[in-house]
C-alpha cells in the first residue's frame, strides 16, 4: 500500500529534528526521525494496525503511538496518508481541508 506524508506531517518531522538540534544533541534527533519514519512504514503492510483516532471516533482517521508522539493517518482503500505527527498530550483539530 502506498504511503503519502502530508506537508504538515513533513512539518511536524522536521520540527521534531530542529528541537534536538537546538537544545544540542542532533544525533537523538537523527535517531527519533529515523525510527518516526521506520514505523510509518509498517502501515503499507498493515494500514489498520494503528487504533481510531478518539477525538473522532471514524474509521479511516487513526493513529500509531510512537513514544511521545500520534502518527495521525487517514486510512483510504489503496492508499495512506500520514496527516500529522504530534505531542501525544495535543488534543487533534484538523483543518477542513486535511480529511
């Protein structure tokens, strides 16, 4: 199954990098990222592997919990889409646009 990571999930990466990097340990940072993305990729085998997302209670809206974080994806019939990646204590507000 493919896997597509929205510009904000891209966003929400690359901000993750930014703050190891500014409190000065980059290679926690590197690692984090790495392993973010490692199990984003276990959804293209298992897209349903992650549970509904509770502020929405709907099917195709879930999440994968990786440490501190939500990997929130909408789960379509041929194709994943990473929507955001946050703190796991954020409560979820999507754009209209993002569904």
């Amino acid at each position: 199954m493919k896997i597509f990571i929205s510009n904000s999930a891209f966003g929400d990466i690359e901000s993750i990098k930014e703050y190891y990097e500014n409190e000065g340990i980059a290679h926690v940072g590197k690692q984090y990222v790495v392993s973010i993305i490692d199990h984003i990729q276990t959804l293209s085998d298992n897209p349903d592997i992650g549970r509904k997302v509770p502020e929405f209670d709907e099917e195709k809206i879930r999440e994968l919990i990786h440490s501190a974080f939500r990997i929130v994806y909408l789960r379509k019939k041929n194709s994943i889409h990473i929507i955001r990646v946050w703190r796991s204590e954020r409560l979820l507000v999507l754009p209209e646009n993002e569904i």
